[in-house]
C-alpha cells in the first residue's frame, strides 16, 4: 500500500473512531493549531460546509458561547450548536442574508471557505472553476468580516494562485500557504492562511 493511501485511510479511521463526518476535520484540527485561527467565543461563517467535517471542529474550538453557521448547495444533517443555510457561493443576496442571521451591527470574526466544484477532470478548467467559487468568497468575506478578522480559504494550484494570493494579500495583514498533513500529498490543494482583515 502506498504511504499516501495508508494516510488517507488513517484519517478516515480517525475520524470514525472520533464521530467527525469528514476526515477534512483533521485538516482543520492541524491549520487552527497550527495559526490559531478560531478562538472560544468567535462567530464562524463557513462556505461549502458540506456534510460537516469543518463544522463539528469550530463547534468545539469557539464553545457554548460563539456562533457558527455553514452554507452548501447541498442539504446537511442538522448539528448540535450550528445554524446552515442552504445556497450557493454566487447569490447576490447571500451577504443580506448572512449579516440579517448574524444580527445588527454585528460581524464574523473567522470566514472559512472550502468549496470544490464538480471536477471534469480537465485541470485547467477545475481550477478556474476553483478560483472563481473562492474569488466569490472573498467579495462575501470583505462584507461580513470583523476588522482583524481570520480566513481561511482552499484552493486548487494552478496559473491563477499567484494573482488570487496577491489579491488576499490586499486585504489580510499576514497571508500565508499551508497544505496540512491530513490534506492528500497528491492532490493539488493548498490553504490560505489570511489573518488580521485590514477593513
Ligand atoms: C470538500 S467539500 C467540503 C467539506 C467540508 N469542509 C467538511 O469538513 O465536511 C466541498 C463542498 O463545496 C460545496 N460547494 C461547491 N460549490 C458551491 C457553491 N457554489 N456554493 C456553496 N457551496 C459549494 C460542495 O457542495 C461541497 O459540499
């Protein structure tokens, strides 16, 4: 058995023995340790949550006191201490929406966004794909974000990482790479780390 596969299924069974839907849930574990990126009492927005992985670890890292809320095309099984919406990225009202749920006056302290599109296996094209869901969290993020604020946002490598980062880089004070162990060697996935949202 190759050491990728052998990890992989290392963390599916870690997450079974541990009751997270998703093995992703370690990739969030290791980031957060890693660049404390959700604290106790934060309101955490996540996009592309489905079914839940992600959501079941903020859950714990912001406790009884913080808010946490997931939005996915797909339908996700209710959880314990998180709210969802169903919808997608690109719905023009979708900032309305969030703000009208997180409350007046009121803001998210951590954006997390791992979406994925239906891959067609041309790699080119799910990149851009990729991206572009991504570019679209970023234009909610810098409505719904508190001023020194944290995200984290997945991406597919590819011609368009470089111009997407410098963009980030625009509106986060620290913006760094990170591809956790739990995240698959062969796949072409990375993390940005965007801490401290300029406003
Ligand atoms: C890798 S999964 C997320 C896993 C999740 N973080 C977890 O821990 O369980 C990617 C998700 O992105 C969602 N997605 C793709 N396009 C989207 C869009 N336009 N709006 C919202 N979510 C989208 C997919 O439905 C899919 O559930």
């Amino acid at each position: 058995m190759k050491l990728t596969k052998a990890r992989r299924d290392q963390y599916r069974k870690l997450a079974k023995q541990q009751g997270y839907r998703s093995r992703a849930a370690f990739k969030l574990l290791q980031l957060n340790k890693s660049y404390k990126i959700i604290k106790n009492s934060d309101k955490v927005v996540e996009f592309g949550c489905a079914p839940g992985g992600w959501i079941q670890v903020a859950t714990q890292l912001v406790g009884p006191s913080g808010f946490v809320l997931g939005l996915d095309l797909k339908e996700i099984n209710p959880l314990a201490g998180a709210s969802f919406i169903k919808g997608s990225i690109d719905d023009p009202l979708l900032t309305q929406i969030l703000l009208q749920t997180i409350g007046p006056n009121d803001k998210f302290d951590v954006v997390l966004s791992d979406m994925s599109p239906n891959v067609s296996g041309i790699w080119e094209i799910d990149h851009e794909r990729q991206i572009s869901l991504t570019r679209h969290a970023l234009l909610v993020s810098i409505r719904i974000l508190e001023r020194r604020g944290n995200a984290i946002y997945k991406i597919f490598q590819g011609v368009s990482t470089r111009s997407f980062v410098n963009e980030l880089a625009e509106h986060f004070a620290l913006v760094k790479l990170s591809k956790p162990p739990a995240s698959r060697q062969e796949s072409s996935e990375l993390y940005v780390i965007c801490l401290g949202f300029k406003g």
